[in-house]
C-alpha cells in the first residue's frame, strides 16, 4: 500500500499515468483508489474471479496474453471483464 501512495503522488507531481499489476481479488479495490490502469499478468488470465472483480472497477484492465492460451481464450478472459460492467480492456501480447 505504501508503494501505491507514493506512486500516486508521483502522477499527482508529474501528471504520469500510473499502472500496476493486481494479482489478488482483495486487492482490486485498494488498488483501483490508487492507479489509473491495472494489469492483468499473463499467469492469472484464468483466475475468473480475479477478472470478475475487475470488471466491476472503472479503470482499464491491461490483459496479458500467456505463451500458452490461445487467442480464443485471450478474448474469452477479455469478455469475462467485459460482462461484469467494465468497458476498457487493453489487449497484452
């Protein structure tokens, strides 16, 4: 939390967009206060309950492809963020 704060200040002292990588559903909210992206890492791009909480935030999500998933199933992950009310999904290759 300390980390996401100092990063804050440093988008309010620079006007720098700021972005960070969310792995735990608990942390989705905290770090949407704090951040104007968040990213999705390749290794939870079927963690669906990580992508249903992100769904719920206003911020855009970066979704990062894993070497292994398809592109059926990247644009599957893309969609499970978009049915939960989010409309802005950065496609991560």
């Amino acid at each position: 939390m300390i980390g996401l704060k100092l990063l804050k200040k440093v988008r309010e002292k620079t006007g720098i967009l700021v972005e960070t990588e969310v792995m735990d559903v608990r942390d989705v909210k905290i770090a949407a206060q704090f951040v104007d992206v968040v990213r999705v890492g390749a290794r939870n791009m079927h963690n669906f309950d990580l992508l249903k909480e992100l769904g719920k935030i206003n911020k855009p999500v970066i979704l990062k492809r894993g070497m292994a998933a398809t592109i059926k199933e990247f644009i599957m992950a893309a969609e499970y963020v978009l049915s939960h009310g989010n409309k802005d999904v950065i496609f991560c290759e």
